[in-house]
C-alpha cells in the first residue's frame, strides 16, 4: 500500500520545470478554476480597471499570472494594475515588487505609507497589531483604487482561506460567515473580487515554486500568526490527509445554503411557515439524509449511538 502524503510534503513538492506537461497540466488547471469563479460571480466585465493587490506572496503573484495569462484571450478586454503597499516595515526588500512588475511588463503603482511607525506606536508591546494593521491598510488601497479610477480590487485569498474563516467564524463568532468571492467594499465605492476562490493552496504553492517568484517573507512585521487560524488549518489538513475529498465537499456545501434546514429567522420565515409553505427540500426529520458513498479506502464515520 501507497503510504498517505503529508500535507506539508505535497506543499513542497515542486512541478518540474515551466514548460514540462507537469506544470502546464497544473497552469490549466488554475486558469480553469480561476475563469470559472470570474464566470460564475460576473467579477470582471468589459472595460473593467483590475487592480491586483500584490504582497509579495505566493497567492498575489500567482493571482496576477494568472489574471495577465487569462486576459490573452478573454472576450472581454479589461485592463490590470498590480499596486503593492511598502509599510516601511524594516527589513522590506522595497525593489523586489518594482523590479519584478518590470521584468514582466505589467503597469503597477508602488504606495509608500509609514504604518508600520503608526501600529508600533498605538498598540502595547506584545498585543497583535493586525486588527489596526488591516484597517490603515484598507483605506490606503481603497484610496489608490479611486486614483488608479480601478473598478475592481482584486485580493489573492484562496478556497483554503475561505473554508478557514468559515470555521473560525463558526468555532469562535458564533456565525455562519467566510469570505465572499465578491463583495462591496467597506466604504461603498469599491468592488473587490478574490478571482483564486475556487483555486487550492496545495496548487497555488506548486505553481509558485514552479514559476520560481521573487518571494518576500511574510514575517517582517515580527507578529505571529493568529493562534486560532493555525488550529483551523491544522484541523483541516489533517482532514484532507484522513478523509480525501472532504475538503471539496466543503467548498460545494459553501454554494448550497437551505436557509429552511437552518435556524436564521432572518432568512427564513419560520413563524410565518404553514403546511402549504413550499419548501426547499421537504421534511428530512424523520429520514436519514442520503450521503453520497465514500470514496475508495476511506473508512466511513460510525453513527452515534441512539437514544434510549
């Protein structure tokens, strides 16, 4: 028997080279996903001004790869911006962005906004600062937008991203919320898309190593990542590695809401339901629901034990 690979290991397992059927089978395969999800939530239309936040990650760069590679043949034409924010935090090699969106002949605004000064010195040492961080962020990018005259801002959050939040918000809000693949922004003026929401971190990081990205480490401000999200993707990775396929099921549960078979009053009217209310999927109270067969070697869960 085939040993199971870690989820670490298949994060570090590079594609061959760039123009080995690998890679290529692996680019298609996120373009794909990518154009789908562009399809599927109309994020970007004709005469569209899309601007790429890039950060200098694996999932900014591969958003804009993929964003320029799909733009060749669209039947649309819409024009890209890569913007990058230097936050002046020490140690950010700030030639990096420039010299890359140079080489690959990409138009791209460089913003310098001392933040990093502003964070240190409202929040106590040893307090998270991403919370006052994302704000001062947000509103510099929603104010190149409207300079660019950007009508669309597109952010790299990936599938695992989303299903993250999910479960964060689930575990610790005590909502039922993630990341939308399109929403308005928090000001009202802006549109912003996350075009990988159908794509797989696992790819995205093969992708990137593949295409060999000028990767700035995501650790200069010196905070540490949030305790609770590193639980959830552990919990998940560990699902993926145990139960394949579980995390596609969640990604499709995540386009199939049935606001009657929940409890948001605000979405469904249960006080008002009568016997001739239609209902989305009838009464599965007393039924089973029909789950679909596991996959091949996967060990179905056991029932809990009745009641007595």
């Amino acid at each position: 028997m085939k040993a199971r690979r870690s989820m670490s290991t298949v994060l570090n397992d590079a594609p061959e080279g760039r123009h080995s059927n690998t890679f290529l089978r692996l680019k298609k395969k996120l373009e794909r996903a990518v154009g789908e999800a562009i399809a599927d939530f109309n994020m970007i239309e004709a005469g569209d001004t899309v601007m790429v936040c890039l950060s200098g990650g694996k999932d900014s760069y591969t958003l804009l790869s993929i964003l320029l590679a799909l733009r060749e043949r669209a039947p649309v034409d819409f024009r890209v911006i890569a913007m990058n924010l230097d936050q002046k935090q020490p140690g950010f090699p700030d030639h990096v962005l420039p010299d890359y969106c140079a080489s690959i002949g990409v138009e791209y605004r460089i913003v310098t906004e001392d933040t990093y000064s502003i964070v240190k010195d409202k929040i106590p040492e040893g307090k998270t600062t991403c919370s006052l961080c994302s704000r001062l962020r947000r509103g510099i990018i929603y104010r190149t937008a409207r300079e660019l005259g950007a009508t669309k801002i597109a952010l790299g959050h990936h599938r695992d991203d989303m299903i993250e939040t999910l479960f964060l918000n689930m575990f610790f809000g005590g909502r039922i919320k993630s990341m939308p693949p399109k929403l308005v922004s928090d000001d009202g003026e802006h549109m912003v898309i996350r075009p990988l929401a159908y794509c797989a971190e696992a790819d995205i990081a093969r992708f990137a190593r593949g295409m060999d990205y000028p990767i700035i480490p995501c650790n200069l401000c010196g905070s540490l990542e949030n305790a609770q999200r590193k639980q959830i993707k552990a919990m998940l990775q560990s699902w993926a590695q145990q139960f394949p396929g579980r995390i596609e099921s969640l990604t499709t549960a995540m386009r199939n809401v049935v606001p009657s078979h929940l409890a948001d009053a605000s979405l469904f009217d249960f006080k008002g339901l009568t016997r001739d209310t239609p209902v989305s999927e009838g009464d599965l109270a007393f039924d089973p629901p029909s789950l679909p067969s596991a996959p091949q070697g996967v060990v179905p869960m056991m029932p809990l034990a009745r009641e007595r």
